[in-house]
C-alpha cells in the first residue's frame, strides 16, 4: 500500500500517530510481563487498578499498576482512553489518550486507619495526546499535565478492592471509580 501526504505536516501526523501507537504497545507489553511475573513481588506490594472516570472531557476508562516502595509511599503509571462528541458547526468525534506517572503518600499508619482502607494523596505528571480523526485528521495536540490526586480504596477481601480518586491541576481533572486487585 502506498500513502500519499501532501505536506510534510501529514507526514509528521502520520509518523506521530506510529509512534504514539507503538508507545502504548511496548506499555501494554510491559504491564503484561509484570502482571505474568507478579510472584516475584513480595506479597501485596504492587496493587492493579482498572476502572471508569467522570469528566467533563467524556468518560475515559483506566487503567494502572502501583508499587509499594515503603509501608507509606507508593510510585505508578497509568494509561487513560476517552473518546467524546461535541458540537461546533456540526458533530465532532474527539479521542484523548494519557501516559502518567505517579507518587503517592498513604496516610494509614500516621491516622491509624484500619488495614481494609487505604487514604492517599500525591502528585502526576503526564502526557496527553488529542485527536479529532472524524473531520479534520489534521486536528490534534498534546502536552505534559501535571496534577495532585486524592484517593482511597475500601478493601472488600485480601485481594481486591474498590476504588475512588479526585484529580486536579491537569488534563484528567475530575474523579475515577474502579477495582483494584493487590499481588
């Protein structure tokens, strides 16, 4: 097959859209080893989380790992798809994709929470790509979010739980609800 572009804008959209796509490949590939190789992992130190969230940018679904770096701090990644309609001059078709990373301090120990919920607050940092394929497929952007975060999990057994965070400060501002499953 041969593509034909017209200006070298195509083409950096073009090879852009290759490298974001291979990009969230190789992460797809790396959560799937670390998943697979998760008894290596002393138990319960890293934590899977899966879910929906609510903005006004759509309804974006989730997905991430957390590692237990000390009884109190955790680090992560998350990958988030959303895709929503809007109205100018006509309908639009809009795709949103984020790669974050994040820390978080859990507050159990210093607030003496029982051990079936988990408080916690930190920070992300991101980055984010946006698309309008529909009607112009040379519409889009990208850009680094930064952000805070204020969650908790409700642990229901020893292995999963349920999930709910706030987000500010960034691309992703709103909340998300899921399940979270500890290895």
């Amino acid at each position: 097959m041969i593509l034909e572009l017209e200006d070298n804008h195509g083409v950096a959209i073009f090879l852009k859209n290759i490298i974001m796509k291979q990009l969230f490949l190789a992460i797809a590939l790396l959560l799937s080893v670390v998943i697979l190789n998760a008894q290596e992992f002393s138990k319960n130190k890293l934590l899977i989380n899966f879910g929906v969230g609510i903005t006004g940018w759509g309804i974006p679904v989730y997905g991430g790992l957390d590692f237990k770096v000390n009884k109190d701090i955790t680090i992560g990644g998350e990958i988030s798809l959303r895709a929503f309609g809007e109205d100018w001059y006509g309908s639009h078709q809009n795709n949103k994709t984020g790669v974050c990373g994040n820390i978080n301090y859990h507050f159990n120990r210093f607030l003496e929470i029982p051990k079936n919920i988990d408080i916690y607050a930190g920070v992300n940092i991101g980055l984010y790509a946006w698309s309008n394929p529909n009607t112009n497929p040379e519409s889009h952007s990208e850009g680094l979010g930064l952000g805070g975060q204020l969650g908790g999990r409700y642990y229901f057994s020893n292995l999963f739980g349920l999930n709910f965070e706030l987000n500010g400060g960034n691309e992703i501002f709103g909340g998300k609800f899921g399940l979270t499953l500890k290895l």
